[in-house]
C-alpha cells in the first residue's frame, strides 16, 4: 500500500477517516481548555484530604532531606578534610547517614500513599463516567463507534493512572527541591549562583519550545487511538460480514491505514518528548562544568567567601537545581498523554444527559394509553416522521406495518422515550411524555426485538434480567408462559446454562423466547413488539405467537411487522409510508378499501417482499 508519511508533525491527514471526528465530535483546537482539564482532575484528589495531606508532608520531608545533604558534604569537606581533622567526623558521617536512610524512608511512605490516593481517584473517575453513560441518550451511542467510547474507559484512563501514580508527586517533589535549592544558594553564595543559573534561560525557553509542541502531539496520539480501537471493535463485531462477503483483505488495508495514522502521530509526540530529557541533560553537564570551574576561580582569589566546600555544595546544588527541571520534562510525556485523556473523558461527562425527568417527572401505574398529536421527528438532517397522529387506548392492541424506512420503528422509539419530538407531543395516559419519571415509566414497559440483546449469564439470570426481585419459580413461570421451558430443561445444565456472547450457541427462536420470557417476567402494562416474529420457522413462530398471545392479553400493545397474519387480530392497524400514516382501521376495514394494506395482503400471498 501507499505509505502516507506525516512529514510535518503538525499534518494530521488520513485518506479514509480523520481520528479526531472518530467519536463523532468536530476536530477543534481544545488547548485553551487544559487548565480547566488540569483543574477538574485535581478536584478528584482534592477530596481525599488525608491523603493528600500525608503526600504534601512526606514531599516536605523528602525535599528536606534532599537539601541537607550538600549543606553537610560542604560543612565536612571544610570543618573536616582541608583541616584535616578526625574528631567529630563519625557524628556527622552518622548524621548524613541518617539524612539520606530519612529521604529513602519518606519517599517509600510518600509513593505508597499517592499510588493509594492516585488509584482511589481514578475509580471514582471511572465509575463517574460509567454511571453517565448510562445517562445519555441513545442518539449519543448512534453517532459514535463503540470501540472510541471503549477507548476512553480503558486507555485514556490507563495513562491517568499511571500518570497520578507518579507525576503528580514527582512534579511536586521538583518545585519544592527547586525553591529550596535556589533560596540556600543565595542564602550561601549569590555570586556563586549567578554563573549557576547561567543557563537557566535557556533551559527554560527550549523546555518551553518543546512543550508547547508535545502538548498538541499527544493530543493527536489519543485522538488517534481512539480511531483504531473504534475500527477494531467495528470489524471484530462484524467478522461474520466480512467473511461472508470475503473482505478480509480490505479490512486489513483499511486497518493498515488507520494504523499507519497512529503510528506517524505516536512517532512526533514521542520524537518531540524525547528531546525534553537529552536536551536537560547537555545543559546539565554544562552548567556543571561552568560553575565547578567559577567556584575554583573564586575560591583561588578568594573572591565571596568561596571556600572548597561552597564549591562542593554548589557542584551538587547544581546537579540537584537542573535535576527538578529534568524531572518535570521526563514527566511531560506522561503528563500530556494524561491530560489529553482527561480532556477526552470530561467532554463525555459534559454531555447532556437524556434530562431531568428521573428526578421531577411524574410517577405513578400505568394504565397504557398512548396518543401521537401531530408529532414529527427526524435523525440529523433526515426527515422521518411527518405529522403523526394516532390513539391507542390503554389494552388495545396497535399494529404498524409499512416499507423499510417507513418509521415504524422510530415512532416506538418515541414511545419509550429513546428519542424526543421535534415537533408535537406524545402521551402516556393523557400526560405528556416530558412530564413522565422516565425510569419509572420504562419500568412498566417492555420491549420484544426482533434481535434482543442476551448477556453472557445464565439463562436464569437473562431471564430475570425483567425483574431483578423475581424468586427462582417466577423465573420458571414466566418461561413456560413463554414456551421456552421446554428446550431449556434440554440444555445440559438447565437455567443454570451459560449462554455465549449475544447468546451464541442458541437458535434465533430460541433467544425470541427467552426475550419473551424476560418481558412476561417484567410484567409491563405497554408492550413493544418489533419484528418479533421475524426470521424464524413456521413451527417455531406458532410457538411465539401462542406465547406473545398470553403476553399481550390485557395490556396495551405495540407491534410492528411485516407478515400480516401476525397482526389480523390488531384492534387497530396503521400503514406508514415516507414518515406518514397513509392507511388506518382494522385489518377487514382496510381490506375493502383496497389500498396500501389490501397490496401488502396480496404481495403477502404471492411470496413477494413487501
């Protein structure tokens, strides 16, 4: 394939996709942002008091500890090894002993408690943005890859972890050792620190140039993370496609592709951070050469009040000054990385959630009537419902049917609540659906899919999924209301059976019935059955039937379908067409006017796709 070299680090093309739209959001310049970043993910350690407290002093002590070494180097090369005396020497090599046992022992206790403090804040942050996802509404999962949203519970919040684990204490270490460092320096020697901090300067503008760069690098790097993990998940979902239709190859290309993307932005964030460390450390060396060879001058003229030990406190200063610098660039690479994935986690946690009905909204049983006034709805900029207007009253039966995209399945959809009017109101009971607890009234609702979706659990447990109180003999009784008993007694293991990913290993029908089950299981006073019938044998859809006949005796019914024998009985049928109700009545009524519904009768019979 055609290598497509990034050979500017700042030209983030790709010829198939742009990673930084990969969750659906538009590439926008998001560096204004880090100090709010910066800000919100220090308010998850903030809280931790005692913690935090314990780090903030054994960071003191630690820098402490750091600083007093040179003072009694210095202090032992001029009171001890110039003049030659031995007397008093074993107190303060014991001293200096114990200085650096002391910085050994507060840095243990210190990365103990900020691994502790780090990790505790990293849960509640998951956990934040797992209980908000489960607040979004379903629009936000249809316009993002699940592989991308993936990408932000798993890497993004990997590289903050490890980042808090270390950077934060390190950072803090640095700029304390740093202050203290320069404040003993002037204190000693403000000649002496003055060819010291020659270079500071310039370590100062390049770290800066670096930085600066770094920052929106490592911002690609995650973004673009996000894209291949979002195509992999894509393509892993849907391996039986691409089997089938042999695109294997071009999967793979595109994979490539999308790969390449990353490795080109990985390879500029980490070349750029890179720098940081070799760049500290020539001017290290230098500085250290500049102010060894100025305390020598000094002290041989005896300019300052330099003596030998000034210069071996200065000389290890030195080292110590640049080395807060260079720890704080060798931490920029993880730090970036951290807060470019915090950036992408917080715009989660910005999203709107679905809204405040859970708290405010009305709560109360359900009798089951639903009305439609002049509702119109669409995705995007796609048009799908036009003007919909309809009553069904609360134990009635409703049947839609209608062409692929007619709206059938939107305007259950809105029943449920998934997706808001755009225009004009659905009811529940004569009460608007913005009014309604919409938690507790989906509680007294539920839904029959044509593909259900089956956890890897027990049967038992996907059963009871409907109600999560229900005893083991509930349980039961529901799945022989459902027709499901039978078979499940076959399986070896009974209810306790585990069931593969998406209930692998069980026939359509069969997972049609545990659906089934799970709904008679939750009791509900509306039911949605979309396309519940569909894809199955004739024996195995008399089965569904008998079992959905029980199911929707006395409750409010919605079913959406194709074969017309499974709705004659409707108390009331709707033919859609382009987003508009074209056709209403029962299934005789509509007959006799020979429209819409007397063409899908006659198309039915004939065997030919309606």
């Amino acid at each position: 394939m055609k290598k497509h070299w990034i050979t500017s680090p700042f030209q983030y093309k790709h010829p198939d996709i742009n990673p930084s739209q990969a969750d659906g959001r538009p590439d926008t310049d998001r560096i204004q942002n880090w100090k709010r970043t910066t800000v919100r993910l220090w308010s998850y350690l903030s809280v931790q008091k005692w913690r935090l407290t314990a780090v903030f002093v054994c960071v003191f002590f630690t820098a402490a500890f750091m600083l007093s070494g040179p003072l009694l180097l210095g202090h032992i090369v001029d009171q001890y090894l110039v003049p030659q005396r031995l007397e008093g020497l074993g107190t303060i090599l014991s001293l200096l002993f114990a200085v650096y046992v002391g910085w050994g022992v507060m840095s243990t206790i210190q990365t103990y408690v900020m691994i502790s403090l780090a990790q505790q804040a990293v849960f509640k942050l998951r956990y934040h943005l797992f209980s908000h996802l489960q607040t979004l509404p379903l629009s936000f999962f249809d316009k993002r890859q699940h592989g991308s949203i993936m990408s932000r519970m798993t890497n993004d919040m990997d590289n903050i972890s490890t980042t808090l684990n270390t950077s934060v204490v390190q950072i803090m270490t640095s700029l304390l050792t740093f202050t203290g460092i320069l404040v003993i320096m002037l204190v000693i020697s403000p000649l002496l620190t003055f060819f010291t901090l020659l270079f500071l300067p310039v370590m100062f503008l390049g770290l800066r140039w670096i930085t600066r760069r770094t920052r929106l690098l490592f911002q690609k790097q995650q973004q673009a993370v996000g894209a291949v993990n979002g195509y992999a998940e894509e393509t892993i979902s849907g391996q039986s496609i691409v089997k089938v239709f042999s695109k294997e190859p071009r999967v793979m290309k595109n994979f490539e592709q999308e790969s390449e993307t990353l490795r080109h932005a990985g390879f500029w964030a980490q070349t750029y951070s890179g720098f940081i460390p070799k760049w500290m450390n020539f001017l290290n060396n230098i500085n250290f050469a500049v102010t060894a060879g100025a305390g020598g001058i000094l002290a041989y003229y005896g300019v300052g009040a330099v003596t030998i030990g000034t210069i071996v406190i200065f000389v290890e200063y030195s080292r110590q000054f640049t080395r807060p610098l260079n720890d704080l660039a060798n931490q920029f690479n993880a730090l970036f990385a951290a807060l470019a994935g915090a950036e992408r986690i917080f715009s989660f946690l910005d999203e709107q959630a679905e809204d405040h009905r859970e708290e405010e909204g009305t709560a109360k049983t359900v009798s089951g009537e639903v009305k439609f006034q002049d509702v119109s709805f669409g995705y995007e900029n796609e048009k799908v419902l036009r003007g919909i207007d309809f009553h069904v009253n609360a134990g009635e039966t409703a049947a839609f049917i209608g062409p692929t995209g007619s709206g059938k399945t939107t305007v259950m959809n809105l029943i449920i609540g998934f997706y808001t009017a755009e225009a004009g109101e659905v009811y529940v009971d004569q009460t608007p659906l913005s009014e309604w607890n919409i938690k507790h009234l989906r509680k007294q609702m539920s839904v029959v899919l044509q593909d259900d979706f089956l956890f890897e659990k027990t049967v038992m447990e996907n059963i009871r999924y409907g109600n999560l109180d229900a005893a083991d003999e509930e349980v039961i009784e529901a799945a022989k209301a459902a027709n499901a008993h039978a078979f499940i007694e076959r399986l070896p293991e009974g209810y306790q059976t585990m069931l593969g990913k998406e209930g692998s290993g069980f026939s359509h029908g069969q997972r049609q019935l545990l659906s089934i089950a799970k709904a008679v299981l939750s009791d509900p006073k509306i039911l949605i059955l979309d396309e519940a019938t569909s894809s199955v044998d004739t024996v195995t859809e008399m089965r569904i039937q008998e079992a959905l006949g029980r199911l929707m005796k006395g409750r409010t019914s919605f079913v959406v379908a194709h074969r017309l024998n499974t709705i004659e009985k409707a108390d009331i049928i709707y033919v859609m067409d382009n987003g508009e109700i074209a056709e209403q009545g029962t299934h005789s009524e509509l007959l006799r006017k020979q429209g819409r519904y007397a063409a899908f009768q006659q198309a039915t019979q004939q065997k030919v796709d309606i």
